[in-house]
C-alpha cells in the first residue's frame, strides 16, 4: 500500500471525489491519512491538460500597468512599510511585512502562472524575481528585474534568498522532492512562503468530497498542519509560523458544488446575495481566529 507522502503511514482510507470546477464529473480516489490526516490523489493522470482549460484561472493575461501608476505602486508599499497604516496595505501586505524581504532579495515564484504577483512586486520596487512554471505557454522578460521561465527551479542555476508558492504546492506530487528542491535553493538563512489548503479545515471535516478546495483531480495532495511540520522538519527546514488566511470562497465555493454547479463566476451573483457573501466573509475571519480555516501560510527559514 502507497504511504502517506507526509508522515509515511501506510494506514489511510479512500474516498471519492469528483471533478467539479468545470462540471467534468469524472470521479477521482483520495487518501485521508489516519495518523495525520493529510490528503492526497491515489493515482495521478497521465494526462491532466483537460483538468487545466484555457479558462484556468492562473494563465489569464498579465494586467500590466501605467508607469505612473507604478510609481504609486512603489510609495504606497514604502509607505506602508514605514508607517504601517492599512490604507497603505496591498492585497499581499500581510504575508509580505512578515517576510521582510529587501528590495534587491532575489525572489522566485513556483507555479507562478501568468507571473501577476511578480509583476506587482516588480511594479512596487523589487528588482530581482524570477516565476517558474513550466506550464506557460513561453518564456517572457517582462524587465530586466523580471523574467518568468518556462521550466522548474530545479533546472535554475540561480540561489535565491525568498521562495515562494502560492497555492502551487497542492498541484504537486512529491512533498519531499519539491521541499528538498526549495532547500537546495535557498541562501543560508533564506525563506521559503507557502500558501496552501490544509485538511484541518472545518469546511473539509464536515462536507467531505463538496469541498471547493479538494479540488479533483488538480490538488494532488493537500497536507494536515502536522503532516507539514513533519515533512518540512525531514528536510531540515525551521517552521516559524502558520497563518490562516482563508476566505469566504470555502464557503460559497463549496456550496456551488453542493447545488451541482460549476465554478463559474458569472453564476456566483446570482445564486447568493449581498447578505450571504457578508456573513460568509464575517464567518472565514472567526475560522482564521479559531485555526478552522481552509488554507494557510507557512513561514519557513533555511538555518
């Protein structure tokens, strides 16, 4: 019997789950380890393009923006660094003070698809980033302080003293591999951010195979907090902090999945109102408090 990818027990239950995203329906076998709970997809495709259309959502274009308004993009972060007032925050803030990365840090992004995050960075002053996908269409310099390559870190040459995943990790199958490949890339005292589902979620303990973010068959794993820890501490990285960072899509995500309906964002307005996305926003902020949300930041640093 396959062990569990994170903490290596051999001790697991299977469930199905279908492909819902795009209404494919195909039905998928998962594993839920019994000893730390973390999921994983029991055979992968050997062909999963049809699981990522044209409409997938992280190869949409690039929105570049005015040099101007580049500009503001640079003060506004500055100023946010220095003042710390939240009328400066960008989406990104919170996970970017706590990082506290320099401005000439080199930085890479894996599975970073059209490369929007890097570009706002690039846009906000950073001038060393580098996204990896070898799933673009092709390799681009959006700058000289920015390029996105058409391949894995691990075929880079380059160190870097920030790497990052955001919502990459779940698409890939191999924990250890990918963990051990980050290590190898970081400078001494680097960091590693990773952004990703976690099976403590309350949403995933109580509505099972509905879960907008077990996502069949494009989340090959998904980790438990404790099947992290243990994996990450295997590769001899420090687990500094986790973060919960979920937000009402746990919720109405997975009840779109519930009525039978895809993940279609024209449907979303019509099928819950203004009140509905309110109490779903109010209820993700109490999971977040409670550690009872569906997705987390994990702050990691190379020794």
């Amino acid at each position: 019997m396959e062990k569990c990818k994170f903490c290596g027990s051999s001790e697991q239950l299977e469930f199905n789950a279908k492909e819902q995203m795009f209404g494919i329906g195909e039905a998928f076998v998962y594993k839920e380890c019994k000893s730390c709970g973390s999921l994983q997809l029991a055979t992968v495709p050997s062909d999963m393009s049809p699981y990522y259309s044209g409409g997938y959502y992280s190869f949409q274009e690039l929105v570049p923006s005015s040099s101007l308004k580049n500009l503001f993009k640079t003060l506004r972060l500055k100023a946010f660094f220095l003042i710390g007032r939240k009328e400066f925050e960008p989406t990104y803030g919170y996970w970017l003070k706590k990082l506290k990365p320099k401005f000439s840090d080199r930085i890479a992004d894996i599975g970073c698809g059209n490369g929007q995050l890097l570009y706002e960075l690039f846009a906000s002053g950073y001038q060393d980033l580098h996204g990896f996908d070898p799933f673009m269409s092709q390799e681009k310099v959006i700058s000289p302080n920015l390029t996105l390559w058409k391949k894995t870190i691990e075929e880079s040459e380059m160190q870097f003293d920030l790497i990052m995943m955001h919502h990459s990790f779940e698409h890939m199958s191999d924990p250890l591999e990918i963990l051990n490949s980050c290590f190898e890339k970081l400078q001494s005292g680097g960091k590693l951010l990773i952004r990703t589902p976690v099976s403590d979620a309350q949403v995933w303990k109580e509505e099972r195979a509905f879960w907008v973010q077990l996502d069949a068959p494009r989340h090959l794993i998904i980790p438990s907090i404790k099947g992290f820890e243990l994996v990450s501490k295997k590769v001899g990285f420090e687990l500094k902090e986790v973060e919960f960072d979920s937000t009402d899509f746990q919720f109405w995500g997975t009840e779109l999945y519930k009525r039978g309906l895809p993940l279609d964002p024209e449907l979303v307005s019509n099928e819950f109102s203004k009140e509905e996305f309110e109490e779903y926003q109010k209820k993700a902020l109490y999971y977040n408090q409670e550690g009872l949300g569906d997705q987390v930041c994990f702050y990691l640093t190379k020794p």
